[in-house]
C-alpha cells in the first residue's frame, strides 16, 4: 500500500511536468486527484491496520544496496503504530493544501502542485523508512520544496527572508544529525533501524550521537530557543505553506524523538530527560506569554504552536505510556486544529489584507458562518472537552505528574494561558461595534467553509473515540 502511494506521487509528478503550464486547471485537477487517491489508500491501511491484518509492512530493496557495492544493509520501509497516523494526517492535509490554494496560486501553477507534491512523497518516505540514512536524506530534501513554496508563493515583501531563516536553521541544525548517523554506521557497520535497534551503543557514545540528533530535532519541532525560525517562515508563506509547517512539518522532529529517543539512546534519553523536561516547561510559559502579547493574528497561532509542541516533548520523555500514546494525539490533534485556524486567518486576510488584530471588530454580525467555524477551532485550541485536544493534554499532564508534582504547574498554566490568549483573539475579532473596516464584509463561500468544516469534525470525532489514532500501540522501553 505504501509502496502504491509512493508510485502514484511520483507518476503524478512526472505527468504534471509533461503538461503543458499554462494548463492551470488540469494541472490542479490532476493533483488533487491524486492526493484523494492516496488519502483513500491511507485509510485502507489504517482498516487493514486495525483489523490486525496488518501490523507492519516491509519494502526491502537489497538490490539498490548492492549496485552502490556498500554495506549499509537492507533498505527497508515499514508501517507501526507510530507511523501510520502520521501518514494518514499527511495525506489528509495534502488535498486540503491544493484545495485552500485553488484561486490563491495564480502564477507557477505547475511549479506549486508539483512543489506540493514533493513534499508530499518525501513524508511519506520519511514516515515509513526503516534505514536512517534514507530518513536523514528526505528530512533534509523537504526543506528545498518548502524554502520555495515559502520564497516564491509567500504573502509579503519579506517572505525571501522568511525563507532563508526556515532553510538555514533548520539545514545546520540537521547537520549534527548526520555526524551522529555517521558514528553509528562507523560503530555498527549497518543503518537499518532494526538491526541498530538490536545492538547496543555504548553509554559514552550514546550521550554524543543523542546530542547531534536533539539538536536536529529541537529546530524541527521547534523548542524554545530554536524556534526563531517559525514565526517568520508562518507569516510568510501562504496559507498552504502554513497548513504544511503546523500540520506535518513541525510533526518531524516529535516523530524523530519517537521512533529514536528510547529505542536506540535509552541511556542518553533518560540522562538528559531530567533538563529537556526542564526546558520544555520553561519554554511552555515562554511561549504562552509571548503567544499574548502579538498583534499578528498569524503570529499568535505560530507562537501557540511553539507551546503546544513544548507539551509534546514533555510527553516524549516522560518515559511513560500514556505520554507517549498522548505526544501522537496532541501532534494530531495540533495538525488539524493549528491548520484550521491558519485557514480561516488566511479568509480574513484575502478580504482585508491585514493581519492585525486591533482592525477587526463585530465580525460575528456580518460573517456569521465564519465566526461559527473560527470559534469551534478556538475550543480545539484550548482543549475543549470533546475535542481530540483534550484528551492529549489532559494525558500529558497525566504523565508529568507520574514523575512530579511540580512538574504539572507548567503545563496547567500553559493550557490556562492557552485559554487567555486564544479567547481574547475571539474576543476581539467576533465582537464589539463593526468598524467601516469590516462592516461590509463577505462572509465564507462553501468552498471556504467545507476545509475547516472537515477538520473540526475529525478533531471532534477523535474526541469522542480517541482509540481510533492507536488503540493497538505498543512501545519498547516503557516502564
């Protein structure tokens, strides 16, 4: 199946590059086509997964290995319960990104689903690869279609800048990542996950390697003070831009703390948990509070994102089941709200072209549909019981409180400013006297309204069954 949504991107690719340019509709049309099929794909294995059909999924291509005449072992890709939501999340997202792109993107229309698209097959890969060389490759390979989509399609005059800081921070943070798998590959001889998985790092080496792979990560994630980055790449790029960075692309470096901490670093991880879960706490209040004071209705959801995912590292490295089941819900549960809320700032921004909150005022009287769907992605934000949200952060305070007491004061006052923060944006948006500024606004088309219609309805329903994420996940190392 995995190997089937990889064909059809890059079948699709290749199409789209044969087409000719100018031919905007069709290009788009075949895009979406194929991200549909590849969603539909994506949740037949999720069935099959679920009904134990399923339970991991290998591609080995030895051949590839042996006419490169090395010995990094079997190329392998696979599908657990780690992967797999993010994989459905992924292309979920991707045709919600063509969909809110469709009158947005008037120019290099190939160029952008063809963009769109790369990023696309290189998650998946990213997602499902069993060697951690191919991993590094196409971690690293996202960054050049998302330095574009940001460079070329952003809103403002800045957007290049924006582009640059996204590339180079996130391009020399990896590189310690990759003296790390170096080490690895000199010590074990191999790069296969699984067969790494099985040997054992020496404790010296491992605090080193762990290190190199942290500090790739944490630009990813990002953490606090790694996350410079973020806010201007979010309010540079275009809303599909943004959908990718909060949806999926800040997912990676949870995913990589996940599938690498305790598995291959049990040693490094439990040394340095103590002052990560220090530092994620720490940088929870820090964005919450600077989350506060923004201006930007864009940059206030790109700092909140900031302390949402500190949360989830606390989770990660709280070494306990339900951190780690409640780090895959939260990083969902964000994929969905996060999108949403940069879709319908976006609505606001292609009728007013301006950010800023202090312009808007009373739009609940003349964008009534609007305000329904802008306040229901609110109490997703602020872990609104019944929305998937809730149970993640309700889970990852479960699971700090295991270790100390102390430990849930900073995530109750990050979920209470959470609280402040995201209201008052409501607030000061949907209420008061319309200005002559929004007073004859137009409120959303339905094809505005369906994308985040969709989203709430899954954070909804995942609330309600939260099961549906991983109800069969299982993890090694946990105590």
């Amino acid at each position: 199946m995995i190997i089937s949504i990889i064909v059809i991107t890059i079948l699709t690719i290749i199409l789209i590059m044969l087409l000719n340019k100018n031919k905007h509709f069709l290009i788009k049309k075949i895009g979406l086509t194929s991200s549909f099929i590849n969603l539909w794909l994506s949740i037949i294995l999720w069935i099959l997964n679920e009904s134990k059909y399923l339970i991991q999924f290998t591609f080995n291509s030895q051949w590839m290995v042996e006419s490169l005449h090395v010995s990094w072992g079997p190329i392998n890709f696979g599908v657990d319960e780690i992967s797999l939501p993010f994989i459905i999340l992924t292309n979920l997202l991707i045709p919600i990104c063509i969909l809110i792109s469709w009158n947005n993107v008037n120019f290099l229309v190939k160029e952008f689903i063809i963009a769109i698209l790369s990023i696309q097959l290189l998650l998946i890969i990213v997602f499902t690869s069993l060697n951690i060389l191919i991993f590094y490759i196409a971690f690293e390979s996202i960054l050049i279609p998302m330095f574009l989509i940001i460079g070329i399609w952003g809103s403002r005059k800045e957007k290049e800048r924006a582009a640059y800081y996204f590339f180079f921070y996130t391009l020399v943070g990896s590189l310690f990542m990759l003296l790390g798998i170096f080490i690895l590959y000199n010590l074990h001889g191999s790069l296969d996950y699984q067969t790494l998985f099985m040997k054992k790092t020496p404790e010296s080496i491992q605090i080193w390697i762990f290190l190199g792979f942290f500090l790739s990560l944490a630009v990813k994630i990002p953490k606090i003070p790694f996350h410079i980055w973020l806010p201007q790449a979010h309010v540079e790029a275009p809303v599909a831009g943004s959908v990718l960075l909060a949806g999926v692309l800040l997912k990676l470096g949870g995913y990589g703390f996940l599938r690498f901490s305790w598995t291959l670093f049990p040693y490094a991880s439990q040394f340095f948990s103590p002052i990560i879960i220090t530092l994620s706490a720490i940088g929870i209040i820090y964005a919450s509070l600077t989350t506060c004071r923004q201006t930007d209705a864009k940059k206030l959801v790109a700092y909140s994102s900031v302390a949402h995912m500190g949360l989830v590292i606390i989770a990660i490295f709280s070494k306990t089941y339900e951190g780690l089941v409640a780090s895959i819900i939260l990083m969902v549960a964000h994929g969905f709200v996060s999108s949403g809320l940069f879709i319908v700032v976006t609505n606001l921004y292609d009728r007013f072209h301006t950010r800023i909150i202090k312009y808007y005022k009373g739009i609940v009287y003349t964008m009534p549909i609007f305000t329904t769907a802008f306040f229901l992605l609110i109490l997703g934000n602020i872990a609104f019981p019944v929305f998937i949200n809730f149970i993640g952060e309700f889970m990852s305070t479960l699971s700090i409180a295991q270790l100390t007491w102390v430990g849930i004061i900073p995530p109750l006052l990050g979920m209470f400013l959470a609280g402040v923060y995201s209201l008052l944006l409501f607030n000061k948006i949907s209420f008061g006297q319309p200005s002559h500024f929004t007073l004859f606004s137009r409120d959303l088309t339905r094809r505005e309204f369906q994308t985040p219609l969709l989203l709430i309805t899954l954070t909804i329903i995942l609330g309600i069954k939260p099961l549906l994420i991983n109800a069969n996940f299982t993890y090694p190392f946990i105590q």
